[in-house]
C-alpha cells in the first residue's frame, strides 16, 4: 500500500494540513518541522497522489501528441522518432498521450485534460478537432504542416525535398523514372508529387509521362508498387520513392527478379529513417529529420504553455543526402532553364 501525507502526519507528530503545506511549499511551516517533514517522506518514499495534484492545480500535466491517423499511414518509423523528440524535451516534467484525430469524439476535448497539443496533421480533414480545441482555448503548435494562421507551426519544404531527389536522378543520367507516391489524400502526397513534376518540367520532359504506383507509405506497399512498375516497364533505370520504407520494399522487389541496387535500378527515399532492419543498403534520400521537428515543435508548445506567448513559426530545410543508391549514368544534357 503507498505511503499517504496521514502516514507521514502520524510520523512527524504533526496535522496533515502541515504536512500538505510542508510538502507543496504552500504556507508557512516551521523550518525545523519542514526539515522533519520532508526527511520522514523521503525516507518512507512518499510519492504525491498525482490525480489529488492535478485537481488542485487545475492542471493536467499531459500534452497530447495528435496524429491524423495511425493505422492508415503514420510510419511506425516516424512516430518513434517523433515520440525521441518530444521526450527529449519534457523530460519528466509532463506526459504524452498519443491520440488519433481520426477517432476524436465531437465534444469530447477539455482543457483540464491537456495542456497543450502537438497537432501533427497530414489534410484539412483534422479541421473539426483542431476547431474544437482551439475553442477549448488549449495551446496547439502544429508539426510538419501548417493548419491556420493563428497556430504557430513547424513547417518543412516537401516540395523542395522531393524536386532535389527528382533532380539528383537526372543530374545523374536517369530518364527513365518510375515513381512511388503515398496516399493521393495526404497533403505531403500532394507537396512531394508537385515536386518532382517541377524537376522533370525543367529538364524538359513530359511529366505526364511518367509512370506512377501509389503505396501507403508502408514498406510492403512499396515492394507492391515497384513489383507492378518492374514489370510493366522494363525500360526503367530508377524509382523515386515518396518514403525510405516503400524505398526499402522497392529494393526487395527488384531483388526478388534478380535486380541490383543500384547496378541495375537506382532508388531514392524521402525522411532518412534507419531502415536498416529492411534493406542491406545505402539509400539516398533527403533528410526530414522527425525528432527535430518534434523537438522544435515542443520548445515552441512549452513557450506556449508556460509563458502564454505565442512563438514564431519555424522553418526547416529538407536536404538531399547522397549515398550509394543511385548510379550514375554520365548524362550530358542541362536542364533546359535555371
């Protein structure tokens, strides 16, 4: 049975409101008894009721981490790496609760529950729950896509990303792309395909013309759409990949016909994950680093929070990192305007 603030009153020889007042600094207690009174809790390992704690402070000491969806999309990889970030920054100091906005009750949000919450949104569908918090008036800072101009974001370039893995493949003698989209009803979907349109535009060929199979962001989706890529066009000396795990299922479906990356197909990815634990290789990709923006994202929601100042919205830069995945073709041709 834990120890309760009785236990220690009966101890110290003294009423449970001193002990209460000794133990929350709240009140004037003698120092010789507020010595006495925090050696016997210490010593029998009194831990505070957190429920009675949370009641009397009207806070909840919980931030809710919101994804729009887990089951459907959210890379096991990125919500590990989200969740590194956000830990890092709270330390002991607040809990996480993981919550799908994709399963909110209307009318179920309450500012005694949270607060603060990291809204980490991938379409304008989360706009019901985002509108009901922001009526709670609880403290949201938005992670990896900004969803109104009055919540304060951490807000990285998809689209830039992904036009610079388009152009590496060219740069490097490729025409000859297949591509592997995400879900066509995720924005980052949508940032990341105009992208690489805007790369093949200006070097000159026909966007249209590429072909393209859509995943889930998962690795089997990947190894699923690069099998019908494979074999309905064998031409194909490369695939971009809207994500590293449909990246590493596309490496094994060009294994499974007897293909090497990148001998004889080059891959890029999207996010730099460790997906070591799928595919023996090196993969370029470009670098959307999670626990960065989770990291950013939390100092600006415990500024928020703390200090009830709205922070200024954060921009990062997805940067191309070169491995070994992609072989290099000695293309002479230029891009047709800079």
């Amino acid at each position: 049975m834990s120890v309760t603030i009785k236990d220690i009153a009966v101890c110290a020889g003294v009423s449970y409101s001193m002990v209460s007042r000794a133990l929350n600094g709240s009140g004037s207690v003698e120092e010789k008894k507020k010595e006495k009174i925090l050696k016997i809790a210490r010593a029998l390992e009194y831990v505070p009721n957190q429920a009675a704690v949370t009641l009397k402070k009207s806070r909840s000491n919980i931030i809710g981490l919101c994804f729009s969806t887990i089951s459907r999309s959210t890379s096991p990889f990125v919500l590990h790496n989200v969740l590194i970030g956000v830990n890092s920054v709270i330390g002991s100091k607040y809990h996480v609760i993981v919550k799908c906005m994709d399963m909110h009750e209307p009318g179920t949000l309450n500012r005694s529950n949270f607060d603060g919450l990291l809204i980490m949104s991938q379409g304008d569908w989360d706009g019901e729950f985002i509108e009901e918090a922001w009526e709670k008036k609880i403290p949201m800072v938005a992670i990896s896509r900004r969803v109104s101009k009055d919540i304060p974001a951490v807000v990285t370039d998809e689209q830039g990303g992904m036009e610079k893995a388009m152009e590496h493949l060219l740069k490097n003698g490729h025409r000859k792309i297949g591509v592997i989209e995400g879900d066509p009803d995720l924005e980052a979907t949508l940032l990341r395909h105009e992208g690489f349109n805007r790369a093949a535009k200006r070097w000159g060929l026909d966007a249209g013309s590429i072909p393209v199979e859509y995943g889930n962001y998962r690795y089997n989706s990947g190894r699923l759409a690069a099998g019908r890529l494979l074999d309905n066009h064998k031409e194909l000396t490369a695939l971009l990949c809207f994500n590293d795990e449909m990246a590493a299922g596309a490496a094994n479906a060009a294994a499974e016909r007897g293909l090497k990356v990148p001998e004889d197909i080059s891959l890029t990815g999207f996010d730099n994950l460790d997906i070591s634990g799928y595919a023996d290789m090196r993969l370029t990709t470009v670098e959307r680093n999670a626990t960065r923006i989770a990291v950013e994202g939390t100092k600006m929601l415990l500024t928020y929070m703390e200090e009830g100042i709205r922070p200024e919205d954060v921009w990062l830069e997805n940067r191309l990192v070169e491995r070994e995945s992609v072989k290099n073709r000695i293309c002479m041709e230029q891009p047709q305007d800079k």
